[in-house]
C-alpha cells in the first residue's frame, strides 16, 4: 500500500495524502520510546514501538531499523495495519496504556529527539477493516490521549526537566490520528488482485 501511494501521489480523500516528493517508505522500522529503561530491570519502562509502516522524512539511525527524524523534517506518518484484532489495551509494565496512545508518544518523542520545529505535517493512521466492531475511533479523541500520556508520564516518574516531559503536550496538538478502513483505502486504489487478497485476508483472520 506505502509504495502504490508514493507511486501515485495524486488528489485523495485520505487525510495523509498525499506523500511527499521523495518520501521514504519503511516497514517493522522502530520508534523510540520516551518511557526507555533507566537501569537493569526497570519495572516501569517499556520497549521500542515497531511500526507496521512509516512514510516521510528520516532516516535509520544507530540501531538497524531505529527512526531518526531531523530538524528539516516536513511529513512523518506512522501506519498500524490491523485485521481483526483489537487495539492492545497496555504494555505487561504499564496495563491500560493502549496501543493508539503508546504509538502516538513515540510519535511525539521522535519529532522532539529531532528538534522539528514545523511546519511539518505528521499522522498516526490505524487501518482497519469496516466490520471490525471491536476498533472504535471515538474511543481515542485528544483529551482521552492526553490523559493516557499523562497519566504514563506521572506513572513513570519522568524526569520533568526532560525534552518530552515538557514538550509533548505542544507537539500533541500537531499530530493528527486518522481511523481509516480497508474498505475506503481500496475505492481509491484497489483492482482485481488487491481486492481478492483482501477477502483472503479477512477470511483467515477472523
């Protein structure tokens, strides 16, 4: 899907759309999390978020799949392509700190790491396919996120001088989270063998 939409970079309904002129596309690539291990078994610390796809600005920093944005940056979207599974609901550390929640701090935390001061246009999309009753979008509006980041950020004890402690309620406001369905993605650019791919997809997944 990354790769037909850099490929076809026309006008979309699709509030990411479209990519930016030489965007790079990348799969299973690592975002950093801010709640990372101050010492040997840190209990309250998680691991890195994989993200199922990233489009944009960056680059693979130190680690092999490590994502590494710059102060240039223009256009970041991270993708979490799901069947019908659910959101995850918490990390074993941090139960209740939801999947959407946990990927949208990482989020923030890669463009803090980078110093972006914008403009830049950066998005957390969930796909998912229409029947999965079990995904609600209304669940995950603004102040819900900012409750749960809160919430991890006091729960973990961050040190409050810290780039993210102090920044990421600012870089919140800046990212846009999309819920966006199979369904809508194939009208747009969908064909024969996409389509029964798809209904093989959601027959041996349910």
């Amino acid at each position: 899907m990354l790769r037909q939409w850099k490929l076809a970079p026309g006008t979309s309904h699709l509030p990411f759309l479209p990519f930016p002129t030489g965007a790079t596309i990348y799969s299973e690539g690592q975002l950093y999390t801010p709640f990372a291990p101050r010492k040997h078994g840190d209990q309250l610390a998680e691991a890195h978020t994989h993200a199922d796809g990233i489009a944009g600005d960056f680059s693979i920093g130190a680690t092999k799949s490590g994502i590494e944005v710059h102060a240039d940056c223009r256009y970041l979207a991270i993708f979490e392509a799901k069947l019908y599974s659910r959101i995850a609901g918490g990390t074993s550390h941090a139960p209740g700190y939801d999947q959407v929640s946990r990927t949208m701090a990482c989020v923030i935390n890669t463009l803090l790491r980078g110093g972006c001061p914008g403009p830049y246009a950066a998005h957390v999309v969930v796909l998912y396919p229409a029947d999965n009753v079990g995904i609600n979008p209304a669940t995950f509006a603004k102040p819900y996120l900012e409750h749960q980041i809160a919430k991890r950020v006091l729960d973990f004890g961050l040190d409050p001088t810290g780039v993210f402690a102090r920044g990421w309620r600012a870089v919140l406001d800046t990212v846009q989270l999309s819920f966006v369905t199979w369904e809508d993605v194939l009208a747009e650019i969908g064909g024969d063998k996409i389509e029964k791919f798809y209904d093989l997809c959601q027959r041996f997944n349910r």
